[in-house]
C-alpha cells in the first residue's frame, strides 16, 4: 500500500486534496497502525487524492501541553507550522481527536490556519457524497456501542456524525449510561497514558469498560487510538476478549464498504 509524502505528490507536480495527519499512535502503536491501514484504504476506495508528512510530520505537542509544559508544546507546534505553511497547506484530516482539537484550536494562536477534520466527519461526507458504499449485512442486527472520545465530543460538540456511520452499517446503535456530553474519559487525557494511574476505588478505563460492558454490545466502536488502547485493556481486565471487540469507526466501516 503506497502513501505518498507531500514532498513525493509536489515532485510529480501533483497537489493533495487533503493532508492525512497520521499521528504518533497511528504511525508507531502497533494497534493504531491498523486504523491507519484502514483509513487509507478507505480514502483509497474513494479515490481521496491525499498525501502524508512523513518524516516531516512531528507530534502536535498535545501531550506537552497537557502535561503542563507550554513551552516544549510551542517548539513542537512551531515546528510543524512552518513545514505546514511552507507547503501551503488548508485542509488535514486526522484520525486522533487529540491531534484534531490541537491543529483546530490551539495552531492558530501560533500562526497554523487550517480546515482540521476528524476522519468520522470525512467518512460520512465520503459516504454522503456517493464516493464509498455502505454493503449491507456485515453488521445487520449486531449491537454496536459508541464511546465519545473526550476532544471529539465535550471539547469540539462532535457527536452525530460517529453515530450517523454506525446507523449506516445497520446495525443496532446502544448508548452507554454516559454518553454524548456526558460521556466519560477513557483515562488516557490530559497526558494520563504515559503515567501510572493515582490511587482510587478504580481505574478510569475499567469503569468506562464495565460501562459498555453493560450495554451487551458485541462491538465498542470509537474514534480515538488513546480510548481504543485504554478499553482494550480494560476489556482484557474483564476477560471478555472473545465476547466484545474494541474497532475504529474506520475500520468498521472498511470492512462493510466498497467503491
């Protein structure tokens, strides 16, 4: 599966509709690498003309700032600014909402204008617009719950377009007892992945876990490599590996669409 790097499409003298933000988890977690793939087929599939950063891409500096350090957050975002607007670019899809709500909200105060779209939005615009098509039956009578990954949800009042995509698929929609704006956290926010979890009755991930174990769905569906790691390990905490499967919206909808 070749992606070409902006530098690559500019030397053929072509221009991308959109720049894909890949992100640090989807470009080295090896669980996140997965809805990578199955973002890129999809934009495939729908004949995205898109391109990569590549190596050029750094992190969006959302864990430094969240973990209280501005100024390693500004060298980072400066840095991915100037390669941004040296290549003159207007749109990025992502498929982090960490990535999402930083290149959206917090670039431009840093001189990074861009249209950010989280790639459920893009999805269901490619589905809208005739570009992929949804198969029926990969998912008829399945129940699917939604997690409302925080920066996709109560940080940017994103919530309809996740749950327009499930619709799509046919299959049953279940909400969580908290859900929408009052969904909760994976765990993972605020830079709380790469630290050890503080002393408690229970982890932030296992009550959100047992939350959609509740709901008896077979498929937790999400829009964020973070909440996918961190319900993924609160669904082996439970032993239910074989009973519910943590997917990406995008690979769900991979799996049911064709041209």
């Amino acid at each position: 599966m070749k992606v070409l790097t902006i530098s690559e499409m500019i030397s053929l003298g072509k221009s991308p509709e959109i720049i894909f933000w890949v992100g640090c988890a989807g470009s080295f977690d090896e669980r996140a690498k997965k809805i990578t793939k199955a973002f890129v087929e999809i934009l495939n599939k729908a004949q995205v003309s898109f391109a990569v950063l590549g190596n050029e891409e750094g992190c969006s500096g959302d864990p430094a700032k969240r973990a209280g350090n501005e100024f390693l957050f500004q060298m980072q975002a400066m840095t991915n600014i100037q390669v941004l607007n040296g290549y003159n670019i207007k749109k990025i899809v992502t498929s982090c909402p960490h990535c999402f709500n930083t290149l959206k909200n917090e670039y431009p105060d840093l001189g990074g204008n861009y249209d950010v779209i989280h790639h459920t939005q893009f999805i269901n615009y490619l589905i809208k617009e005739n570009k992929i098509t949804i198969v029926g039956g990969s998912f008829k009578g399945k129940k699917i719950t939604f997690h409302d990954p925080c920066y996709l949800g109560r940080a940017n009042n994103i919530f309809e377009a996740p749950r327009e995509l499930i619709k799509k698929l046919d299959a049953e929609l279940v909400e969580m007892k908290s859900c929408k704006e009052k969904a909760m956290c994976c765990g993972a926010g605020g830079a709380q992945m790469f630290k050890e979890s503080e002393p408690g009755n229970i982890d932030v991930n296992l009550e959100r876990t047992s939350q959609a174990i509740e709901t008896s769905a077979g498929i937790v569906a999400s829009g964020c490599p973070f909440c996918n790691i961190m319900l993924n390990d609160g669904i082996k905490h439970y032993e239910s590996e074989n009973e519910i499967k943590i997917m990406d919206l995008a690979e769900l909808v991979n799996q049911a669409s064709k041209i």
